[in-house]
RNA sequence: CGGGGCGUAGCACAGCCUGGUAGUGCGCUCGCUUUGGGAGCGAGAGGCCGCAAGUUCGAAUCUUGCCGCCCCGACCA
C-alpha cells in the first residue's frame, strides 16, 4: 500500500483526494472553488480531448469559438433554460476598477457599471442561437454542427476537485437540423460517442438512458445520459446530450426556409462532457496504491526503472535499455526511462503505481546476467521475468491486456452492485449499501420527490435498452411498466 | 446561508487547558554508509505562531473583533 494514502474502504473521499493530490493530478487553488490541473493531470485531460475530438470531426462536426459573457438579455430568453441557471451565475456589472480614494489598493468604479450585466457562461446555448440566427436562413445551411472547447462558470455552493469546481473545462456541441428526427438521431450518435469513449477508452462502463423530466437539462425537451457506478457504490453522471426541439430556434428567432418555401424553426441538439470524467476516470479504476489509467488514457504507458549500486552498473543498464526503449518509441508507445539518481529504485517503484502508469519494466545486473528484464502491471500489481528480447511483444500485448482488463473487472463490479429491488423495504436497506437499483416507478415527479428526500436516492436514467416488464412502484405501489435505476449520485 | 472543525517552517502536525528560550516528522542542503519495493547515521538551513486590538512585567498560549480554509447539509456536469 502506498504511505501515508488513506484507505479506499475506509474513507473514500479522503482517499479520492489524495489520489488527486498524490498523483499529481490538479489541487485546489487560492480561488474560491476553483481548481489548479496540474500538467500530469492535464495530460490525461488532452488524451481525452484528443480521442473525443476525433470521435466528433469523424461524425463531421467542427470546432469553433463563442465568447466567455453572456449578456443577461440572452439567459432570460429560455424560461426554464434561465430558471435552471440563475441561481448559480457569476455576474460581471462592471469594467473598470480605480484606486482607492479612502487608502490602499483598488474599488471597484462606480461610473463603470455595465448598462447591462454580463454572465460568465454557465454553458452557451444562448449565445451561439443568437448567433446561428445569423448562420441559418436555408435548408442547404442544416445540418450546422458545431462544437467548440471551452471553460465554463457555475457557482457552486459546494466543490470537489474535479467532480464539481465553481469553474470547469468541458466540450459542448450545438448543432441545429431541418428537422426532428434528424436532430433526435444526432442526440443519440453523441450519447453514443459518449458511451463508446467512456468504455473503450477510460475503460468505464456506463448504463445509457433518458432522465426523468426532473433531472431534465433546463430547456430541453428530452436529456439522454450516461450513467457510471464508482467504486463507493455512488452513481455518477459522465455525460449528456440533449435534444432541445425548437426551444432556443423559436426564442433566438432562428428560421429557416425549407424544401416547401415554408419558414420553419431550426431543431437543436446540445451535448457535453467535462473534466469530471477525470474524476470519473479515478474512482472507477483506482485502488489503496494510488491512481490506475487505463493505457489509452496514461500519459506514460511504460516506465523503465534501472536498479543499480554504481555508476558504471548504470551505464551497463542503460546500454540495455537503450534498444527496448527505441522500439518501444518507434512502436508508438509512451515510454519514460527514469535513471534519474535523485531516488532510489523502491521510491521510483512506488510513486509510478502512484501516478497509475501502466506497465513498470525494471533492469538490474541480476537481468543482465541472465538476459531478462521483470514487467510488472500496475492493474494487478503482478510481475513476471522475461527475456529481454521478447520485452517489447510483451508489453504490447499487455498494454492491450490491461485495457480490457480494467474495463471488465469495472464491468463485473457494476454487474456485483446492481440490484432488482421490489419492496421499498428493501429499497431503502439497499440504498444504504450502495449501487443501482433497479425498481419500479410511477413516473410521477411527486413519487420521485419523495424517494430523493427519503433516501437521497435519484433517478440516474431510464435506460434505454430496458425492456417493458409490468410491476408496481417501488414506492406508492402505482402500476408501472418499466424499471428505472435508482442511486445516491456525485 | 445553517451546523461542526482548523489557521504554528515548503508539507503534515504537537505545544495553548495551567502565559516565561519556537518544537517534532516529512521534505531541503552537506558528508559517509547504503541501493531487486518509499534507506541509515551525523551535521545544517529554514518561523511577523492568519490579521488587528486588548489584558499582562511578559502572549503561539487568555479576551474581543476581523480574515481565510476544511468537513457536514441545501444547489449541481
């Protein structure tokens, strides 16, 4: 176990925390509720970009940029888009600051006040409708599929790095259609993209769903979303997508003429991800050693530690690293060959589990006798010896191997911590212990209600492979055809 | 905004109750010995004890006020 790192099973969030800090990741920073990403942790951060980004561009969207302030005017236009977001809007009423006339240091100006409050976006469908108004006068301009990265602003009463800071970095896709169907299949390609990335390359597997109209995104008709279970048994919501019908086109007054030479509304789409995947990353793979990555994530996939006494042993060792080192390069792999002297091999060894590379080779003088070199997995902590010429094939295979192995043993745990509940007995016993719960409700907002204040527990998703199965509500005993998943969530 | 807790070296903390030389561990610097899982010994550097006022011969310690941070709720990607 790594020193000083609480334990997982004894306080997760004390654990989480040193994680983030131990590994290098992000701290917190003398801002109120804002975060410090830390150059290992945005390391990560851009692979994810990386990979996402060319998941969007393949499905033909393109990147652009809209401005950080949104004039209030804009947030007002959505009722419920503005009534979602107005409790948590940092608002800039002024533009110029002047020196203090009662002693030091600088007050704000009281002849710059802004005619009209600016908001720091908490997200920008108000800002680009109003400037697709101005993109979109014909069918031949739809589909318009846009995305752009970007930080974001929400005054949170409470933060935790990563899950929930005041301001975050995320992607949102704004997309406008001719059409209905266009825009709902383009809300489920997104979501989809979502799942996709989240399986296949943080290695996370997610339930795919709708949200009750409750935990609906403000303003939208329909809010599809992956859903994640960590490891404390808490759910966590690693995406949405939107489809927002014709709500933002009929305030931002965007038409179009159709094949008809009729005007109609444009159909809107929106979907992000954020920085909260890092946290969603950490939780699900992480263990009392420290951080795990999955290999597609890890900013170093391989890390190659000499174990030597003198200079000239070192040298030895690094003569015999050197080849491994450039085929691995040359094979696209990230590898780090750490023969820096400042900390001794065991040091080195545990603050790379820490930092949750991969694979760790180690070459010492009893490998270089016997021409081997030892491999060991960070997912499962083994070793192994091998001949040093087989080293590369071997962490290839590995790196591919511990991809799949991370994704199914975070599998096997979300199949173990996810329940069929029918009694609300049961329900609330079960919700104590953590993970889905999988019940029947109502699908009325008061029962929903009820069950939040009674147990802490929402709806994270009516998930969409569900299948129609006759039942009474987990809670008022109503009749109800289908099981949504309950948990108490991040 | 309610309820708890904490501000002392780069980090983690003790000392405060009962006022009297500023402490410990980690980290850092130097030296020697070590080196296949977070090395050992020795020597050293490093402090407006959160800020301000008060009580006192004397305050890290007692009193009052302020500021900041963390945890637990309400809010949430």
């Amino acid at each position: 176990m790594a020193k000083g790192l609480p334990k997982r099973s004894e306080n997760y969030s004390e654990w989480y925390n040193e994680i983030v800090k131990r590994a290098d990741l992000a701290e917190n920073s003398a801002v109120r509720g804002c975060m410090v990403i830390k150059p290992y942790g945005f390391a990560i951060w851009e692979k994810m970009q990386r990979a996402l980004d060319d998941m969007f561009k393949a499905t033909g969207h393109q990147n652009a940029y809209f401005p950080l302030f949104v004039p209030k005017s804009f947030l007002e236009k959505e009722e419920e888009h503005a009534e979602g977001f107005a409790k948590e809007c940092a608002v800039v009423t002024h533009y110029r600051l002047k020196s203090n006339p009662d002693g030091k240091g600088l007050v704000v100006d009281p002849n710059a006040k802004l005619e009209e409050e600016l908001i720091i976006r908490p997200t920008s469908e108000t800002v680009i409708w109003n400037t697709y108004k101005n993109w979109i006068q014909s069918w031949r301009d739809l589909p318009l599929l846009i995305n752009q990265w970007c930080n974001v602003v929400r005054w949170e009463m409470r933060t935790r790095l990563f899950l929930r800071t005041t301001e975050f970095l995320w992607q949102e896709g704004h997309t406008a259609h001719s059409n209905e169907r266009e825009a709902i299949e383009e809300t489920e390609r997104m979501l989809d993209i979502y799942a996709t990335f989240a399986e296949e390359w943080m290695g996370v597997p997610v339930l795919r769903g709708l949200k009750s109209p409750n935990e609906r995104f403000a303003g939208a008709v329909e809010t599809y979303c992956i859903e994640a279970l960590m490891q404390d048994g808490k759910a966590l919501q690693a995406g949405t997508s939107h489809f927002l019908g014709q709500n933002f086109a009929r305030v931002f007054d965007v038409k179009f003429v159709n094949k008809d030479n009729q005007l109609e509304y444009a159909w809107a789409t929106s979907w992000g991800v954020s920085t909260r995947l890092m946290g969603a990353l950490i939780m699900a793979h992480s263990d009392d050693n420290g951080l795990v990555l999955p290999p597609k994530l890890a900013p170093i996939q391989v890390v190659i530690i000499p174990i030597y006494k003198t200079p000239e042993e070192l040298a030895k060792v690094s003569k015999a690293v050197q080849p491994i080192f450039e085929e691995l390069k040359a094979a696209g792999i990230s590898v780090k060959y750490d023969d820096s002297d400042n900390q001794r091999s065991g040091w080195k060894f545990a603050e790379y589990e820490l930092k949750g590379v991969p694979i760790r080779l180690a070459l010492g003088s009893r490998d270089l006798e016997n021409g081997t070199i030892e491999v060991a997995r960070r997912d499962t902590l083994s070793k192994e010896s091998v001949t040093i010429d087989t080293a590369v094939e071997t962490v290839k295979i590995l790196l591919e191997q511990i991809q799949q192995s991370i994704f199914q043993k975070a599998l096997r745990f979300r199949e173990a911590n996810t329940f069929r509940v029918e009694t609300w007995d049961d329900f609330k016993t079960q919700i104590e212990r953590g993970g889905f719960i999988l019940a029947h409700w109502d699908g009325t907002a008061e029962t929903e209600e009820k069950i939040k204040s009674e147990t802490k527990a929402t709806i994270r998703c009516i998930p969409l492979d569900s299948e129609e199965e006759a039942g009474k509500c987990v809670y008022s005993g109503g009749p109800s055809n289908m099981r949504v998943v309950f948990a108490r969530a991040y």
